[in-house]
C-alpha cells in the first residue's frame, strides 16, 4: 500500500511540475511519461535498488540497427554526476551530452536537435549539480589562460544574478541560476528547437542533482 502511495505521489508531482512548466499536462496523460521514467529510476539509485544490470548482451544487440532515446540529458562532465546511473537507465535510454558547467554551444545545441528532430526524444533535462567547480570558478572570479576561460564566461550571467544573495547560498542558487539560463538558451534555439517548444513537441525541465543523497530536484 505504501509502495502504491509513493508512486502515485510521484505521477501527480510529474504532471504538476509539467503543467506548471510549458502549460500543458500532455506527457503526463501516460503512466510511463519520459519525466516520470527519470524521477523513479533516481529513487531507485538513491536506495541502491537499480534495475538496468542485466544481460547487456542482449541490449546492445537490440540497438544496433537504431535508437530510441525518451529524453536528452544537458549535463555537466563532473565524474560524480553519470545520468545513466543517477537515473538508473539502460543502453540506448538517453542521449547525453556533457560539458563542463552544462553550458550549451553551436554543437550542444547541433547535438540536441539531432535527438529532437532525428530520434524523436520528446524531453529535454538540464541537469545542473550541487558543488559545480565550473560555477564555483565563475563565482569566485577566478581566472584562466586557456579554454576553461570560455567556460567561465558562459557562466557569469548566472552569478551576476545572485551577487545580492546570502555568501553561503550563492553558489547553489548561481547553480540553479545557470540551468534556468541554459533551459532558455534552449528553448530559444532557431530553427529547430523553439517551434518544437512552441508546439509541446519537446518539453525541458531543469535538475539539480544534490551529491549527498544522490536525489534530483527538479527546478521549478
């Protein structure tokens, strides 16, 4: 019975959260939706009840001729944040793509409208987590001679909107900050992304992933 109220807590969140997002509950009209898909595989990573060890053999095998991912993953390339464990997905589930600071660039964005446009994924996550050394560097000013710089520099429009917040806040809040930046670099993107956006075709959310527990908070 407990089990059963758990997961329809988390189904009427999910359908909550997407209404509250892009206005519409059209994902949630399904039992499985994409968001749903990723909110339980985290619960079952965070209680270390994962369920995607199985025959690989047999996986890869069933993906060789194409994909089929339900959702992108906009992440950053931290070691500790892997979205196909933290979310308890198997091969061919999602389709990452990571860099540092999850900013986004030409070919981010290239790669994200080939999930969209070729692969039909119809979710978008931006996943931003706790201790963010690329947002940690922006917020403290630091410097580089090299490409990190280029990093930095996406980021500080993010920490410039926090600089008035407590010090010991700053860094989660420049954190959350930059998703909610990049979910509308995203969303904005011509010629792919924004009309699929514009027409529900797509829906991004934004995820803070907490090191400590290992749980996703959705960004509102």
């Amino acid at each position: 019975m407990v089990m059963c109220m758990n997961r329809n807590l988390k189904i009427i969140i999910c359908w909550l959260f997407l209404l509250t997002c892009t206005g519409t509950g059209t994902l949630c009209l399904f039992a499985e939706n994409p968001l749903q898909r990723l909110v339980e595989g985290n619960e079952r990573y965070m209680h270390s009840t994962t369920s995607y060890a199985k025959d690989w053999d047999i996986k890869r095998s069933s993906l060789i001729q194409k994909q089929t991912p339900f959702a992108v993953i906009v992440c950053c390339s931290d070691s500790r944040v892997p979205p196909e464990i933290i979310f308890d997905q198997s091969l061919g589930d999602l389709f990452v793509i990571r860099i540092a600071g999850n900013v986004v660039d030409d070919f981010a964005l290239g790669s994200i409208e080939y999930a969209l446009s070729v692969l039909n994924a119809p979710l978008i996550m931006v996943l931003g987590h706790a201790k963010c050394g690329a947002v940690e560097a922006a917020l403290t000013g630091a410097k580089f001679d090299n490409h990190i710089q280029n990093i930095v520099r996406a980021i500080e429009p993010a920490v410039k909107s926090v600089k008035d917040e407590p010090a010991d806040e700053r860094l989660e809040k420049a954190i959350k900050a930059n998703v909610r930046n990049v979910i509308a670099q995203i969303k904005s993107a011509q010629p792919t992304i924004a009309p699929l956006v514009l027409k529900n075709s797509v829906h991004i959310v934004g995820g803070y992933y907490k090191l400590d527990s290992g749980r996703v908070e959705l960004i509102n």
